[in-house]
C-alpha cells in the first residue's frame, strides 16, 4: 500500500483522502465507545460534557455513578443475576456442544448436513422469534419466570458458536494422534481427555467465550422469557434507556466495554498461541 | 481380490488372514472382511450419533419446539369452538344469515357457561381482533344472560314452590344409579369432588332440552365452582327448557311417577294455558344488544368457529375475512404491509451504508502490513465484542438534543442553538446506530475475501496499461464480490430481525416488524398475530438463509475475523 516514488499528484492526493476517509470510518466506529468512557465520570448528571470536564477541572469527574451502581440494588441484583445465568448456560452450551461437535468431525456421519443445520438455526432465526417460540412454549411447560428456563434458553443460543469453533479446531486435527493413543492402549475416554482435548481446548475456550457472552449480552430473550427475578445487567440497562434514563447506565456501559476489552484480549492470545503452535509442528 | 481393495488402511499382516485363493477374505476372527468392515462402520456411525444425540435432543426440546409451538399458534383457533360447543354445533345446521332459535337457545346456554368459568371475555378479545365491538357485545350480554328467562322462572316457581327446591330437580332429572353413587360420596364426606352427574333415561328422551341445560349447570356446579347439585337452584335456562320441552310434548308426564308426574301435569297445563309465558331467547338477546340481530356479527362468529384459521395471516398482510371472502382492511387498519416494507427498506439501507463504509476500511486492512492491519482491526473488533446495549445507549447519549453531537455542530456553528437537529426517535437515529452495530458483520467477511485476492492480478493488471481505477474496477472489484455477497446478506439478516436498537432510537417512525412483534406478545396479547407475523419474518429469513448457504456454506461462517 505503500505510496511508490513515481506516484502523480492525483495519487498523491487521492493516496491521502482515502487514508481520511478510513480514518473517519474508524472514528466512527470506536468513538461511540470511548466517548462513554470520559462521560461517565461526570460529576453532573448529565449526558454531556460540561464546561468543567472541557476545562479538564477535576471537580467536573467524579465516580458517583460508578458508586451508584456497585451500591444500588437496582444494579447489583440484575448484575449477579446475569453472573449465575451466564456461566450456566455456557457450561450446558461448551459439554453439550465438544460433545456433538466430535461427534459431527468423524468421518461417517449420517444426515450431516441436516444435523448441522438444525444445531446452527438458533444463531439464524432473529432473537425476536426466537424469544416469541420460546416465551410460547417455555410457559405451556412452565418453564417461563424461572432460573432454568432463562438458562435453557441462553445455552440454546450459545451452542451455534461452540459448534462453530469446536468443529472449526477439529478439521486441522491430525486422526493418527488418536489412533496412536489407541494402539498403546489408551481407552476413548483416556484418549479424549489426554490426547484430543488439551489439542481442542483452543476451540472450546474460544466458543466457551463466545457462548458467555451471547448469554451475557442478551435481552431479547430473557425479556420475555424471564420474570422479575431473573432480571439481568442488559435488561436493567434496556429499561433504563426506555422509560428513566438514569446517568448510572454510563457505569454500567463502561464495566461492559471492561468486560469485552477482556474477552477480545483472551482471544487474541488464543489466536497467538495457536499460530505460534502452527508455526513449530510442520503442517 | 476385490475385497483386499477395501481394506487399503489396514495393516495386511495383522488385519486380514488371506483365505484359500478365489474366497473371501477374512478379518483376524475369521468373519468375512467385507462383513467386518461394514460392521466396524456402523459401529462408527452409532458412535457419531450417540455424540451428537444429546445436544440434537436439546435443541429440539429448547429451539426447535418452540418455534413449532409458534408455527402452530399462528393458525391455532380452539377459542371459539371451545368457548361456544353448542353454537357452533347448531350453527353447522343453519345456514341462514341471523340463525335461529336453537342457535340463540345454544348461545344462551354457552354464554352462560363462560360467563360462570370467566371465559367470555377472553372469547371477546380474540373475535375483536377481527371485527371491532364483539368485546363490549360479548361483555353486554354476558352480563344479561343470567336474567334472561326470569319471568319463566318466576311463573314456574309461582306454581309449585317444590321447583325452587334442588332436590325436586336431581329427582326429575337424575339416574337412580347416579343417586346411589352420590349418596354414598355424601356420606365418606372426603373433600373429593361430587361424582358428575347423570341423567335418567326417561328424562333425555323426554325432556331433551331440560336435560342439556340442568348438565351445563351441572357440569358448571361440580366441576368449577365445587359445589353439590343437590343444593344449587339451576340457572333460569332450565326454567325455560322444561316450559320448551313440555310445550313441545305436553304428554311427558307420562314418563314419570309419583311427585314428578303430578309436578309435570300441572307444570304442562299451566304452559298450555298461558301461565308460564312462552319466551325467545332471539328476542332476549336482540333486546340485550342489536348486534345479534345483524348478519355481520353471526358471520363473523360462523368464519372463525373453525379450529384452524388463515385469520392471523391475513391480518399479518392486511387483509381480513369477510362474509363474503378475502378482503383488503379499512385503510385505517392497514399498518403491517407498511411495516413489512420500511423494515425491507430501512435494513436494504442500513445493509447500503454498511457496504459504503465497510470496504473501504476491508480494503485497508487487507492491503496493509499484517502488524498494522492487526492492530487496526482492535478497532473493528472492540465495537463487534461490546455489548449491543452498551452501543445503543452510547447512541443514545451521543443523539440527544443536548447531546454531544449537537453541542459540537452547534459549536463549530453549522447549526443554531435553536434548531437542534431531531437525530433520534426516528429513521435516521435507527439507520445510524444499527450501521455502526452492524458494520464489523460487514468488514470481516469482506476481509477474509479480500485477504484471498492476489495482489499480483493487480499489478499484472496496471503493468499491461490499466490506470488505477479501471485496474480496481475490471480487476480487483469482481474478486472482491463475493464477500460483498456474503457480508451483505449477512447484515440484511441481522438487520431485519432486530429489535432493541429500534426499540430504543427509532421512536415510533423507526421501528421494525420485530417492534410490532414483541407489542403483541406483551401488550395486546395477540398471540397468533405475532405468532403469524414471526413466521413470515422467519420464511423471509430461511430464504436468505438459504442464499448464503449457496453462496458461501454454513460451514465457512468466520466468527470474529
């Protein structure tokens, strides 16, 4: 990409506002998220700068949000919530979802297609109908309003990115490691925990993360699906943008942004690990 | 030696004994090979499904049903032929535009059946979704129904005061094998309920109507309200079969003994002579409210008193089922093609911009040093990994009036302090934030496309004359439509089904069908409109689905770049 000596003045030029133009599309992009960052740490309650933050005076930041949330029960309950219903359904969504995806990388699977197609509609079908065919069903069953329910739900929507990821680790995995395992006498149970484990886990951490955060992250669902209960983090926020907004929510939004930056940063380190496993054993 | 083909994998020497020449070859145990082989790739087979088994049955039982659940709500209709039996029972038998009096007798007895189990208003919101005002008439009459037939009631009991008395009912009414029984539930007195009650076979076959009326009371009596027939005066409708039934056959008597016949004998004769006044419940109800009078409302009860209906998907495109067959709303109603049309139109949009905005950057980062590109691309991922909420409310913020946008134009001075631009609470405020979510489902696939395209051809391109563009343009470009293809459905799929981002921005000119969706599972209750307008969304969905699968396979969906 780089500019070539020779380049005319049109290039020259027009080199430098496609670099602008990205540079606006990134702005776009991220600004919204680091402009929550400064403003929740206003003093006021606003939602914008005031003249003291412009001024950088330290009376115009304050953690008084921060403190409303980690103190407000309105706040902490619906973030617990989301903490016991979250690693639940991640937990049902990464055993039963290594489980199935060994299951689809053998070589003689019938109906592959199929099975494949019905495991991955939950991340096809809108949240919406999703939420709508669950809320119907989940309270003939009587399932609507409770703990289970929600967590039910939320493993069902992760299971597509377990699938994913799992499956996706599995087509670069070497069969005759097993069937060595196999040969020196290793049980299948041995031989999964010993052998093809430890060279999937990249696979399930990384769908464990995304599995964790589609249930972190969700509202649609457990809007219908849950009762006042099981009322989580998203879902407090959802109705405080609805009816009260309250500057609180700013907190709330940067302890989400934290929680993110995390899982992108676990992700990443995942990604290096592997490349740099790729890049000592000869393909 | 055609089986030995087959064994290529295995190990001669230890897998296969070779057989007498021209015989087939056998395993290690002396089985044929072909047969264990075949045995040994079932067995892989079953191992395979017994992995996947567990987390199929969980799918269907947690994804796969509800969403059959609401295939099947969206053209369930049970309301009305649960609610009303017998009407709809006798109106199958009368064809006329304002039915009968058995069908108004049927309808008196149904209505006060629900009106006693509390069903009657339910009935009344679900048939108000199709004609307006069947609410307040249901309600109306509802109320009315127990008075009607009083007069009968009174002239009876003026009569012969034993009519008052239950005991004189079960005795005209009652089979003696239901007496025995329910003597001896009275006398164990264990809280159980009261054995259901029976009719004798000289009362059904005499006194039909009676009959049907005192079971509805019955079944009403014992069953929902816990109370013993034995002790309840039946409802007036009683009153009024037994003067029908002993008008209509004044020799019933006859059937009877003792009391029952003289109470019968004088009962008959005071009908005949006028005493007990001959009443119509069509009259009745007529008075009650004019609706029952006019053929609209019957038909509307005769359309839906099937227990399937195409109702709700008609409603779901605006159309209705009138007497006489499909027809457009009142213009008034017609809100959901609308709907259908700007949630096509706002995600084409939303899917355009996202296309503008995501190749040039794709470009960028596929062109670019792997180093840089990578550290470019926490940008794109940042926003893909945060929280959709979190992103909405920072829209939210950022597009108020006294937002953060709006001071700094109206501080670089490009608007006046006046007139704020309205960025939020309408198309524009859903069109930006759902681009700004929607945009790394763009880049990504766009990237992994473009990350394929030798820049070779490129180069190859320019060296045999092209300018800059025409080599962009005639070369790079089609390679790259692919991911346009893939990242482009992608987004149109997200963007239709969304609901929070509208919910939350788009006020009430920027909501989608998801919006409409979730206002009639929670707030009307229309459970079979939303159920039918998800599934439209849904086919809509499977199709494009079903386009991305062509275009790029399942398989090949990348998640997080």
């Amino acid at each position: 990409m780089a500019l070539p000596v020779y380049a005319s003045t049109g290039q020259r030029v027009w080199h430098y506002a496609f670099r602008v133009i990205c540079g606006l599309i990134f702005f776009y992009l991220i600004a919204p998220i680091l402009v929550i960052i400064p403003l929740s740490f206003n003093a006021q309650d606003f939602f914008t700068f005031t003249p003291e933050m412009l001024h950088l005076d330290p009376a115009g930041y304050s953690l008084k949000h921060y403190h409303d949330f980690f103190n407000n029960i309105d706040w902490q309950l619906p973030l617990w919530n989301s903490l016991k219903i979250a690693p639940m359904a991640t937990l049902i969504a990464v055993a039963l979802g290594t489980l199935a995806a060994v299951g689809l990388s053998q070589s003689h699977v019938p109906f592959k297609g199929a099975i494949m197609a019905i495991l991955i509609s939950p991340m096809i079908v809108p949240l919406i109908i999703s939420a709508a065919g669950m809320y119907f069903f989940y309270s003939r069953i009587g399932l609507q309003g409770t703990y289970w329910g929600v967590v039910l739900a939320h493993a069902a929507l992760g299971i597509p990115f377990v699938i994913i990821t799992v499956t996706a680790t599995l087509v670069g995995f070497d069969k005759s490691l097993t069937r060595a395992a196999s040969s020196l006498g290793a049980g299948p149970l041995r031989t999964f925990w010993k052998v093809q484990m430890p060279l999937i886990l990249p696979g399930v951490v990384s769908g464990a993360l995304f599995a964790f955060i589609t249930s972190f992250d969700e509202v649609v669902v457990v809007l219908f699906m849950g009762a006042a209960g099981q009322k989580t983090l998203p879902w407090q926020m959802f109705t405080g943008l609805r009816e009260q907004i309250s500057p609180t929510i700013l907190a709330a939004a940067v302890v989400l942004i934290a929680v993110s930056i995390f899982m992108l940063a676990a992700l990443e380190m995942i990604r290096r690990r592997n490349e740099r496993l790729r890049g000592l054993t000869p393909a | 030696m055609a089986d030995a083909t087959i064994s290529g994998g295995l190990p001669q020497g230890r897998g296969a004994k070779t057989a007498s020449p021209g015989g087939p070859m056998l395993a290690a145990d002396g089985t044929p090979l072909r047969a264990s082989l075949a045995r040994s790739l079932r067995r892989q087979k079953m191992r395979a499904l017994l992995l996947i088994a567990p987390l199929l049955l969980f799918i269907l039982v947690t994804f796969v049903m509800p969403i059959g659940d609401m295939l099947f709500r969206s053209v369930e209709n049970h309301i009305v032929a649960d609610t009303l039996p017998r009407t709809v029972a006798a109106l199958r038998d009368d064809p006329s535009e304002v039915p009968g009096e058995p069908v108004f007798r049927a309808m008196a007895e149904d209505l006060q059946v629900a009106v006693e189990e509390k069903t009657h208003t339910q009935l009344g919101t679900r048939l108000n979704y199709e004609s307006s005002g069947m609410s307040s008439l249901l309600r109306g009459t509802g109320r009315d129904v127990k008075g009607m037939g009083e007069d009968v009631a009174k002239a009876v009991t003026g009569l012969d005061d034993a009519w008052e008395e239950p005991g004189t009912w079960v005795a005209l009414l009652a089979d003696p094998a239901w007496v025995q029984t329910q003597a001896e539930w009275a006398a164990a007195d264990d809280k159980s309920p009261e054995p259901a009650f029976a009719a004798s076979a000289a009362a059904t076959e005499r006194l039909p109507r009676t009959v049907e009326a005192y079971q509805a009371f019955a079944h009403v009596t014992q069953a929902d309200d816990g109370d013993s027939v034995t002790e309840e005066e039946p409802w007036n409708l009683a009153y009024v079969a037994l003067a029908d039934d002993l008008r209509a056959d004044p020799g019933a008597a006859e059937a009877f003994e003792g009391d029952n016949r003289a109470r019968l004998d004088a009962l008959s004769a005071a009908v005949a002579d006028g005493t007990v006044p001959a009443v119509s419940y069509r009259d009745m109800f007529v008075e009650s409210d004019d609706a029952w009078g006019e053929p609209g409302t019957w038909s509307v009860l005769r359309t839906f008193s099937s227990r399937f209906t195409p109702g709700y998907y008609l409603n779901a495109v605006d159309l209705k089922l009138g007497p006489n067959g499909i027809e457009m709303r009142e213009p008034k109603d017609r809100i959901y093609l609308q709907l259908f049309v700007r949630t096509l139109v706002m995600s084409l949009v939303i899917t355009g911009t996202c296309i503008l905005l995501g190749y040039p950057i794709a470009f960028l980062l596929a062109n670019l040093p792997e180093r840089t590109a990578n550290l470019l691309m926490i940008l794109v991922l940042l926003p893909f990994w945060t929280s959709l909420l979190v992103r909405t409310s920072a829209w939210k913020v950022l597009l108020q009036q006294q937002g953060v946008i709006n001071d700094i134009l109206v501080w670089l001075g490009i608007v006046g302090d006046g007139n704020r631009l309205a960025l939020i609470n309408n198309q524009t405020g859903t069109i930006i934030a759902m681009t700004h979510i929607l945009l790394p489902f763009m880049i990504l696939p766009l990237y992994s496309v473009m990350k394929g395209i030798p820049k070779s051809y490129v180069r190859a391109a320019k060296s045999l004359g092209a300018n800059d563009w025409t080599a962009f343009w005639r070369v790079y470009f089609p390679q790259s439509v692919p991911g346009i293809g893939a990242g482009s459905i992608l987004c149109f799929i997200l963007a239709i089904g969304y609901y929070i981002t509208p919910e939350l921005v788009g006020g009430t000119k920027g909501v989608f069908i998801s919006n409409r969706i979730a206002y009639h599972i929670s707030d009307s209750l229309n459970w079979g409109l939303a159920a039918a307008l998800g599934t439209i969304l849904l086919a809509v969905v499977m199709l494009l689905y079903w386009a991305y699968d062509r275009l790029v396979g399942i398989d090949n969906v990348k998640l997080g770049g």
